[in-house]
C-alpha cells in the first residue's frame, strides 16, 4: 500500500488519461522520478502479472490471495489472467480508503440523484427510447435518429455503447472502413453474470457471526475454487463451487428491508452464457437456461450459503433470479450476458480497448465519441471516460472562443467549421 500511494497520482493519471496521445508521458515521468527504471519495470510487471502470481510473490501465506483474489472477478478478471498484478493493490487501495459506501434507500436512488443533477442544468433525459442509427452528414456525426426522430448535437455525439453496436449497426457502412468493421465483428466478450435477490424474514445466522456486520462477503478460497470456477465458465461448463457474492446492503443501509427483516443479493460472475455442460454433472444443460436448470443451479448456491449460515432456508421468503439471457435483454450492452462491456484480459484492454486500431475515444467519424464500459479505462461507476470526453470537448470550447472560430457557420480565411 505504502508503495501503491507513493505513486498513486501517476498511477490514477495513467487510468484516467486517453492513452494514445502525449498524456500520459507525464504520468510515466512521476513514475521514473519516484522508483527509476527498475519501478517502472516493476508496475509493467504487475500489469503482465496475475493475481495468483502476485499475491504467490509478494506474501507468504494464502490469507492475502484469500481476501483479494476474488476481488478481481468484480474488475470482470479471473485469478489466472494478466492485469490481476495491478487490479489488486488498486482495490485493496479501494477498500481500505473508501470502504463500501451504498446508496441509502437503494440504487435506483443513485439515477434519482443523476436525473435531478442534469435537470437542474437545464439537461434533457429520455428513456424508453431506441437509438435506431448515428446521423453522419459529409462524413461527420452530426446526431441520432431515435425513435423515427431526428435528434442533432450542436457539438458532439457520445455513444456509450459496445463496439459491437457502434461498428456493426449504429454507423452507417459508408462512414467505416472494412478493417474497423472486422475489428469491432471480432470484439470479444467475457464470462456472464447471473444475480439472486433472497428476501428474509429476519437476517441470516452466519456460523462465524462477525459476518453478520460486513456489507459484502464473498465465498471462496482465493484463487483455488475461484480459478477453477472461472475457467470451467469459459469453456461452458456451470462451476460444481461457485464463488457467490453475498451482498448484505441493509447493514449499512437499514431502510431497504421492513423492520426486523433482511435481504441478500448474490452476484455469480462465473457463469457461461450458454451453458454446454454442468462441471458437477449434475444439471441438464441441453436447453440452455430453462426453469429446471435455474432452479437447479439456484439450489446449488442457496446450498453453499446455507454452508455457513445453517438456518438460511428457515428464513427464506421469496427469491428471484437474474439470468444471463434476461441480462442481456434488460442491458443492450451487456452483450452475452457480459456485465463488463468486454473482455478485459490484456490484449483488450489499456491501449487496445476498445478496438486495436481505434484504442482512443475519439472515433475515425468526426464528431462522434466513444465511452463507456468498452472503452479505456473499462468499467466502473468512476465515469472516467466520460469525464475525459467532457473536458477534452471543453478545451476544444474554449480554442475555439480564444481563436475567433466559428461555431455556426463555414468561417472564411483563417476560420473553421466549429464543434
């Protein structure tokens, strides 16, 4: 940690900054004053390392692997993939500086507070409306058609949206070249997500009752059942031990549940999102998620809760499940059940996300920026690539107030067509 703080602001600025241009030499200047060329090897190894081999060269023992390893499957990574070396000492940073903060009264609250922010700034919200295509007139974007209407940007269009959509549906064929078109058709997506909403009479039991206080517990041995649990995901199989994310909110929060009450919800983030076989052999998995395989799968992980809170299904009043197909329904972007907007294994990530001739935000089409979970620096609920959007359309404003540009019409001699 002590190291991870020395070098922090780089670190952060690095993560925040668009990679393909001269920011972020600074950043890796801060990290060359503070460690010189072996410091900076040293984070590269990091970023070519996995969680297993960090936490196995840097501590003695399994309780750090224990604790963080599972961790990373909420950075939408495995304990055997690259990167791992970075993401946890940044969310052990995470924690230990910020806790688990939730939005008292719910997370819809945390929209509720979006939409009062933007309409106090004069912002229109639509929802419940289909973007149907990107408006390109002389090769710049220069709006969407929605709904059968047509909305114009007085600047710019900010599409936070897959590669997958942006490249192979929103743009017209016209506006892309061939290569980029491939690129997005190859975009790869990782493991799915399937949620289950227990509601309880009264809270459960845990067998270790300090539990009984934390937020978030995950259920794990680190990168042993995890590992095994996220490799057999990705080759199709449903984990015979999945990692369950127990989610306790209404420690923190005791509004969300009627006096007396309790309620879990259960992240798996180790679920194919067709599954081709059951790693236990016990489910049949020829139909794809049927009821019977939900159910099945559902009992298989109320099972390992009830492991270590004996009296669970005493408690049990009514239980509803997120499945991956419905995922992907509820979420355009969650492609293939995916919450993390891609992959995020090394080589499509960093400079090479989303695309690796296009690992920037600013689109071949003029006018048109690309944000969101499939864009550097992945997913999150920072909004940084959104924000780096924001302030480079602000500078590009305020160049063109300084410089006499016009922002309305075909400028003569020295001038140029505005944002």
């Amino acid at each position: 940690m002590s190291r991870l703080n020395d070098n922090i602001e780089s670190i952060g600025g690095l993560m925040a900054s668009e990679l393909r241009s001269p920011a972020p030499f600074r950043h890796l200047a801060g990290l060359f004053r503070n460690g010189g060329r072996a410091g900076v090897e040293q984070w590269l190894r990091s970023v070519a390392s996995s969680g297993r081999g960090y936490a196995r060269t840097e501590f003695r023992g399994s309780e750090v692997d224990h604790l963080f390893a599972p961790w990373l499957l909420h950075a939408g990574l495995s304990p055997d993939h690259a990167t791992g070396g970075l993401m946890v000492p940044l969310l052990a940073a995470t924690l230990h500086g910020f806790g688990l903060p939730v939005v008292a009264g719910g997370s819809g609250c945390f929209l509720d507070a979006f939409r009062s922010l933007l309409g106090s700034l004069n912002v229109r919200v639509e929802t419940s409306t289909q973007v149907e295509r990107v408006l390109v007139e002389r090769g710049r974007a220069v709006g969407v058609v929605a709904a059968g209407r047509v909305l114009r940007a007085r600047r710019a269009v900010l599409a936070s949206v897959t590669p997958t959509a942006l490249y192979g549906s929103l743009l017209p064929d016209s506006s892309v070249s061939p290569g980029l078109q491939a690129e997005a058709a190859r975009f790869r997506y990782g493991r799915a997500a399937m949620q289950i909403h227990v509601a309880l009479s009264r809270p459960i039991g845990w067998q270790d009752e300090r539990l009984s206080r934390i937020p978030l517990v995950h259920l794990t041995d680190g990168s042993g059942s995890t590992g095994i649990a996220c490799a057999g995901a990705e080759a199709g199989l449903l984990p015979r031990r999945p990692s369950v994310v127990v989610g306790q909110q209404y420690v923190l929060d005791p509004s969300r549940v009627p006096t007396g009450a309790a309620a879990l919800w259960l992240q798996l983030q180790e679920v194919p999102f067709s599954p081709r076989g059951d790693a236990a052999d016990e489910l049949d998995t020829t139909q794809g998620w049927t009821p019977e395989l939900v159910q099945g799968y559902t009992d298989r992980v109320l099972q390992r809760l009830a492991q270590q809170a004996p009296d669970l299904h005493d408690r049990i009043l009514a239980v509803d499940v997120v499945t991956p197909p419905q995922l992907a329904r509820y979420n355009p972007n969650s492609v293939e059940g995916d919450p993390y907007g891609g992959s995020l294994e090394l080589e499509q990530s960093f400079l090479w996300r989303p695309l690796p001739s296009s690992g920037r935000h600013a689109t071949t089409v003029p006018g048109l920026w690309h944000i969101g979970a499939s864009t550097h620096p992945g997913p999150g609920l920072g909004g940084s690539s959104g924000h780096m959007v924001a302030t480079a359309l602000i500078k590009q404003s305020r160049r063109t107030h300084r410089f006499g540009l016009s922002t309305t019409r075909q400028g003569s001699g020295r001038g140029r067509r505005g944002k």
